[in-house]
C-alpha cells in the first residue's frame, strides 16, 4: 500500500466521522451533539467524493447537513426540556469507551485484511447520475414510490402528534 494523496484524503475524512460519532455519543448538550453530526454527516460526502459518486455526496450534504439537521435543531428548539447535569462518567467511563472505539476498529481490520472482492469491470465514472436515475425509476420504482407514501404517512402522523400535545396544553390550563 503506497501513501497517495487520495489514502491521506481518505483516513483524514474517515478520522474526521470517527471523531464525530465519539462526539456525538459523548457530549451532553444536545446542540453540540447536532454539531459533531454535522461533521460527520459532511466527512461522509468527502468519503462519497473520493468515491466518485458525486450526486451522493450532493444529496448527502443537501439532504443530511442541511435538512435534516435543520430539523432537528428547530426540534431541539421547539420542545420542552428540562436542563439537568448528568452526572460524569469519570475515568472508567472514557477509558472503556476508549476501549470499545479500539476493540471495534480491530475487528473492522481484521474483518476486511483479508478479504477479496473480484475485480468486475464496470462503468463507475461515466454519467453516475443518469445511471441513478434510470435504475431508480426502472427498477426500483415501486420501492422508490412505497418510501414516498412512507414519508407521508410518517408526515402525517407528526403533525396529528403535535396537535394533541396542543389540545392537551388548552386543556391543562383552564
């Protein structure tokens, strides 16, 4: 394995959703959780990048870094919570946290050293998003549309969610 730029790239992005999951997990204040994800989600279009899947790593932005932490920060903002001070995991805590990050990134290493995937030629960096495209709406359209009613549904019952915990403010205070 030669060191290259694109190897630098990598375990620098990788490093980065590594670093930012731990975070995620580890940090109390639920903002700064929301922004260990950002840094993770925006590491993972990288890695998208280095894989030449350019309308992934798009979408990933767009969709991840943008919508959906939008979302849960207005979620964040929106709901009541109660500001409480969990108490510290100390030492034992981060050392077996510590621990189970190392444990986990040997078994991934072990798990992939000697693995081999043969080599199937394929036309990986020619028009990646008109090959979504057509595999989306030719093979995959029912699944494609079931997800659409999927999310609907799922809008649907948030919005009927959010209008009961109202009608039961009303009715709490009168």
């Amino acid at each position: 394995m030669s060191l290259s730029g694109e190897l630098i790239a990598f375990l620098g992005l990788a490093l980065v959703a590594i670093l930012g999951g731990v975070l995620l997990i580890t940090l109390t204040k639920v903002v700064h959780m929301v922004i260990a994800l950002v840094f993770t989600f925006l590491s993972i279009a990288g890695i998208y990048m280095l894989l030449s899947a350019e309308f992934v790593a798009v979408v990933q932005i767009l969709i991840y870094s943008g919508a959906i932490t939008i979302v849960m920060l207005f979620g964040i903002m929106l709901t009541k919570h109660q500001e409480r001070e969990e108490p510290s995991k100390g030492k034992w805590g981060k050392f077996s946290l510590l621990l189970a990050v190392a444990g986990f990134a040997v078994a991934v290493y072990l798990g992939i050293y000697n693995l081999h995937i043969p080599v199937q030629p394929t036309t990986l960096h020619e028009e990646n998003t008109k090959q979504i495209g057509i595999e989306l709406f030719s093979k995959y359209v029912i699944p494609f549309e079931v997800m659409s009613v999927l999310l609907l549904v799922a809008l649907v019952g948030a919005i009927v969610l959010a209008k009961k915990d109202d009608k039961d403010e009303e009715g709490d205070q009168l």
